[in-house]
C-alpha cells in the first residue's frame, strides 16, 4: 500500500503532467463508516462517525478564466464552462466548490483539477463528502485562506450536494472528513456543531463490509425520508425531530410519520448510550445498541434490503459483537464491531451468506 505521502507526490505529478505545472494546493479528506446515530443529522440530532483509511486527493491551481478542467483516473476527465456542467457530473461538485468560494468572497475563478480515490463510490461511505471537503480545503489553500473553520468548510460542502447534486442530505458526512481523527470516533452534535472525539475501545475491531449492491435510486429515497420527518415535526409543532420525545409519539396518527419518528428519537437516545459505553469499555452494551438500531432501521425505517439484513444476520450468528446498515442504507455497507480475535471468522461467515460481499475497510484502536 503507497503511504499518505507517496499518494500526495503522485497525484501532484499526475497534475504536473496534465497541466504542465505544479499545482498550487494539494488537500485530501476521507471517507467515513458511522457506528451509530443512523438518519439522525438531518433531524439535528446526534451521530457517532469515524473516518476510513480511505481517502479523496486533490491538486489544483486556479485558472485566469473561469473554465472547469478536471481529471481523475476514477471519475474520468472533463471540461465544461460553469453553468454547462450535466447534471449529478463530479465536475458538478467543483463547480458547486468554486461558487461556496466565491460566497466566502474569494475571486471567482476557473480551476485546473487532478481528483484521486480510494474511497468507494456508491458504497455508503462519503465519497462525495470527501470530495467536497477535499476539493473545499484545496480551494482555501489556493485562495490563500489561512486554517479555514473546519465547520465552515464543512456547511459548504453540505450546501454543494444540497444545491450543486440535490440531495438534501445531513452535515455528518462533511464534518467528520473535515475533522476525523484516526481510529476515534467522533460524537457530533448536528444541531450546533460541537463535537468531541472519543478513542474506540481496546481488544475490538470496527469491520466496513461492502454488500456488494448499490444505493440504486437512492437519492428520491433519501430525500422523501427527509420530507417524512419534516411532515412528522408539522404535525407535532416542533423544528426538528431532536426535540420529540418519546412521549410525544403516540400525538402522531399517521402511521409512517409514527414510524420514521420513533427511530429518530430512540436512534438519539441509543447515540448517548453508545458513548456512555465507549467511554467504559463495554463492547457488548455498544453491539447490542447497533443491532437495534439496524432492526430500527429495517422495520420503523424502511431503508435496509434483503442483502443488508443477511450479512447482519450471518455477522450476528458469527459472534459479532454488533452489526448494522452504515450511511443511508438502500444497499451499501454495514459496520460490524468485532472482538479481535473473532474478525476472520466473521468476515468469512459474512463472505459465505453473500459471496459478493468484500471488505472496505478494518479499524482498531
Ligand atoms: C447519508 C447522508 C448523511 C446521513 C446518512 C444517514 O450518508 O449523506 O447526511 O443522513 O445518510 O444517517
């Protein structure tokens, strides 16, 4: 494996050969798996994400016209001028980056790009975010933006999916690739943005295990669970979700605006428990918080699958401590949390119930 500073060299080479010059920024940002706090953000609650190995680079110079030029050996080249890029195109991020810029008051110019991954796409574990955040942190650099907030940069990335993708999507994604730490998870209040990060437990493994499906039509998915919940808080006076509590449920009538809260609420309160049980060690109490919330997931949910609920199912049977859906859902990952000695048996067992299952990612402490 080509270590973090071996990919940053090759990428600035790619960039120099590609547009005969060095670039003047080079930033990355990683891919994330979150173990608990699942479609909570949005209803500005609480999440417990923590970042992958994995990781988005990016090399840029700003241009003198305002052109969009980019290359990436995973995403493909392009060029297009602003306003012209197709939709859902990843040129569509860094144009949305170049505007979020021109916001914050740089001088809105064209840029030169070189993008390269190693985080999976469509695989529910932020490639988008990291490219955002990436592509954000490298803009910065070039607009000679000292130490931007990390918050900041985070709330404009969140802001390109919303207005450059559309995809009404949460801040967990954009804060933790612009804040995570190595093998901590991070604790994330959605509603004002302050954090803190906790280190994962000894003797356990975080296990990132791709199903192998994609998040197909995903993202109308996605976004009628955010119009479900927003109707749910109508119907109950309240802003957010973050503010309902258990006994307010039994106010909602209508069935799927019962069920999509009743996650939410029980799924913030299964976040404080699982810090409660980092903080001391006890990796059983924090794997039976993920089966719930999985089971929550699946049946008040509706956004797991057949494929997902198996390999909780053969990682469960296994002797996984826990193991739920990660990110939306639809297909994607799961996020299994094993004692340490018991990951290859797991693995294998979750290899056998759905032979295109692959492992992303293994994190330990
Ligand atoms: C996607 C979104 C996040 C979050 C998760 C579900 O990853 O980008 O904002 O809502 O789904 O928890």
């Amino acid at each position: 494996m080509t270590g973090e500073t071996d990919r940053d060299k090759a990428v600035e080479s790619l960039f120099a050969k590609r547009f005969g010059a060095v670039p003047q920024a080079v930033a990355s940002a990683h891919g994330r798996v979150n173990l608990i706090g699942e479609h909570t953000d949005y209803n500005e609650g609480f999440v417990l994400p923590c970042i992958l190995s994995q990781r988005t680079l990016v090399a840029l110079s700003l241009r003198d016209d305002d052109r969009l030029e980019g290359d990436s050996a995973q995403f493909g080249s392009a060029s297009e001028q602003p306003g012209a890029v197709p939709t859902g195109h990843w040129l569509a991020y860094v144009e949305g980056a170049v505007a979020m810029m021109a916001e914050a008051g740089a001088p809105q110019r064209g840029v030169s790009v070189v993008v390269d991954s190693d985080v999976p796409a469509g695989a529910g574990v932020s490639s988008s975010a990291a490219l955002g955040v990436a592509l954000l942190k490298a803009l910065a650099a070039a607009h000679g933006m000292d130490r931007p907030d990390p918050a900041l940069l985070a709330r404009m990335a969140q802001r390109i999916e919303h207005e450059f993708i559309g995809l009404q999507c949460g801040i967990m994604d954009h804060m933790v690739s612009a804040v995570g730490a190595k093998a901590s998870a991070m604790r994330l209040d959605c509603r004002d943005l302050s954090y803190s990060l906790h280190p994962l437990m000894a003797g356990v493994e975080v296990l990132v295990i791709h199903s192998g499906s994609g998040r197909k039509l995903s993202e109308g998915q996605y976004n009628a669970r955010v119009a479900e919940c927003r109707a749910a808080c109508d119907a109950l006076g309240v802003g957010a979700l973050r503010d309902v509590s258990a006994g307010d449920l039994e106010r909602l009538a209508d069935g799927t605006a019962h069920r999509r809260a009743r996650h939410v609420v029980h799924e913030n309160d299964r976040v404080h428990a699982a810090i409660t049980a980092l903080a001391s060690g006890d990796a059983a109490s924090f794997g039976a918080l993920m089966m719930e919330s999985h089971r929550s997931l699946a049946a008040d949910y509706d956004v797991s699958s057949p494929v997902l609920d198996s390999l909780v199912e053969a990682c469960r049977d296994a002797g996984a401590l826990g193991a739920r859906l990660t990110g939306a859902g639809f297909g994607g990952c799961i996020v299994c949390l094993v004692r340490s000695g018991d990951a290859d048996s797991v693995l294998a067992a979750a290899m056998k119930a759905v032979p295109e299952a692959r492992l992303i990612d293994r994190i330990a402490s």
